[in-house]
C-alpha cells in the first residue's frame, strides 16, 4: 500500500500527462482553476497535496472521471456499483482529513460520495477552508462535527445533516478530542 506522499506523487504524474496530452500549458492549467501558476506548479510536482476541490476541477477540465486522477484506472459500470465496506479509494488530501471514495466504480457520477474522517487534531488545528461549485451535504455517521461556513459555525451530533452552497468557503472539525465521521455527497 503506498504512503500519503507516494499517492500523491502518482495523482501528480497522471495529472501532468494527461496535461500534456491535452497540450494544456502549466500556466493556462493555473489560470483556469483560478489559482497562481506557483500553486498549481508545487501541486503538479508533488510539493504539496491536491485539495479535493483542485482535482475536481482539473477532472472536469480534462474530461475524464475522479477516478481516473486518483487511480489510473476509469471506472466501468454504468447500471450500479457495489462497494463493500473497505473497498473505497482512501484519498488523504489535508492533515487530519482522510476521504474514502465510495461510487468510484460507476461511470458518469451526477454526485461524489465519501466517508470523511476528521481526527481531533482539526479541533484547535481547522483545516483551510474552501470552496467549489455545487452543493454539499454532510451526514455526521460518529462523533461531533463543527461546520465552518463562511463566517458561521454550526455544531452538528451524530445524525445531523447539513445541505449547503458550496461555493462558501467551508471546513469540518472535529470536536471534543474524538475523530468525527461524516458522510458527504457533493453535486457539482
């Protein structure tokens, strides 16, 4: 199993390929995903990790499914899509953040959904926060999660739910020195 900086490594070097192969420049690649050319050059390179929202954008502009960045491999099944309890891409994109990836296998997602984990160190330490076009929705499946949605900040126990424009700028916490779990669909 590869460690968080080999996964990386490997999502860099699919991303610049297929780059190239499209014949897409390092600066209109930053220019289109709104982000600095430095950026976007330390992502490609491996320097620092993609944020879910980057490699989603860069899927839609190559045309190709999340699945293929993150794995190599383009998913197959166009009917349904069974994936059994630790079957999920594991995708660890933020210090204390780890996302599984739970529909990869199905061709032609309308919608993104992952088991999120957030371990107590968000706490004191949130994430940045960010943003993507679409809506999110977050089912807290353990723990306490805190949203922190634009200048607000909401508090949510297991079986609370959370719908939301994701073009705000958000972030999830963990809270009370336990890792939270939730469960996020994204409709972009």
């Amino acid at each position: 199993m590869e460690n968080g900086y080999e996964v990386n490594k490997s999502i860099a070097a699919r991303i610049r390929e297929l780059r190239e192969i499209c014949d897409i420049t390092r600066e209109e690649m930053a220019e289109s995903l709104q982000i600095s050319l430095d950026a976007y050059t330390d992502y490609e390179e491996a320097k620092e990790d993609f944020p879910v929202s980057v490699l989603y954008a860069i899927a839609q502009i190559m045309k190709v499914d999340l699945t293929e960045l993150l794995t190599g491999t383009a998913p197959r099944l166009t009917n349904c899509s069974i994936v059994r309890k630790g079957e999920g891409i594991m995708v660890d994109r933020f210090k204390g953040y780890d996302f599984e990836s739970i529909a990869y296998k199905f061709v032609g997602r309308k919608i993104e959904p992952m088991v999120v984990t957030v371990g107590p160190e968000t706490e004191f330490a949130p994430p940045e926060l960010v943003q993507h076009p679409g809506q999110e929705f977050n089912f807290v499946l353990e723990g306490q999660v805190r949203i922190l949605f634009g200048a607000r900040e909401f508090l949510l126990n297991e079986g609370d739910c959370f719908y939301f424009d994701s073009t705000v700028p958000h972030a999830q916490c963990a809270v009370g020195g336990k890792q939270a779990k939730f469960l996020t669909v994204i409709l972009q």
